[in-house]
C-alpha cells in the first residue's frame, strides 16, 4: 500500500516540479533576451539619449580615435558625436551569451552608408539592472 501510494505521489508531483524548474531557469534568459532588444534598437536607431540610460558610471568606450575609460556623460556625448557622424543604416546583433560571472554581451554588426563596424558590448549587473560597462565600435576594412 505505502509504495503504490508514493508512486502515485511522484507520478504527480515531478511532471509540476519539473514545469517549476524549468520556468525557473528560462526566466533569466527572456529577461538578458530582453535587455539585448531594448541595446539593439538603441544602437539601430542610433539613439544616444536612450543608450545612456543603459551606461555604467564608467565605460570602456573604443570608438574611431576616442579609446579608454570614461564617465558615464563622456560616454554618451562621445556616442551622440558618432551617431551624428555615422548613422545607422543598419544593425544586427550575431552572436550574444553570458559569462560565468553572471556578465551578459554581444557582438553585432553596424553599418553606416559605406562603412561597416564590429560591436562589442558588455554589461554587468550595478543596483540591480544591467548596465554597459564595454562599447567598441571597431571599423572594419
């Protein structure tokens, strides 16, 4: 009798803790998913104002001749600068993951008119959200 009623127990309990397990491991990716989108259209749109609400306090920016580390404002006064400069005419995200400290990043392409450009960025979880702390625009030939 005991074991004819475990069984019947786990036959249904471990199809709803595997659902709840499952649930639990697929949030954190919609949410990165999400964050990608929201950096994306940024980028797309070639909207500065939006993107530096994403920024760190400070960023490891490359961009053409502009390459270090700077505030968050520098950062984005530096990007508005290129956007105005190289609009987008298209981006597109190729590749994005995690790394095993909880880091999030991706590497797309850029283009403006002619010229094209390799995008690396990173973010790190600051206060609770995901923020920029590595932007590279890298021209390609």
């Amino acid at each position: 009798m005991k074991v004819r009623t475990i069984t019947s127990m786990l036959v249904y309990t471990l199809p709803i803790i595997s659902i709840l397990l499952f649930s639990l491991k697929a949030m954190p990716q919609e949410d990165t998913d999400q964050i990608h989108d929201k950096i994306s259209t940024h980028i797309s749109n070639g909207d500065s104002e939006n993107l530096s609400e994403h920024l760190g306090s400070t960023v490891e920016l490359s961009i053409m001749s502009k390459d270090g580390t700077y505030s968050k404002t520098q950062c984005g006064y530096i990007l508005k600068d290129f956007f105005s400069k190289h609009p987008p005419s298209s981006y597109k995200i190729k590749h994005k993951g995690t790394s095993d400290k909880g880091s999030i990043y991706a590497i797309g392409n850029y283009v403006s008119g002619k010229e094209a450009f390799r995008v690396y960025y990173m973010m790190k979880k600051e206060s609770s959200e995901f923020q920029l702390v590595i932007i590279h625009f890298d021209k390609q030939n």
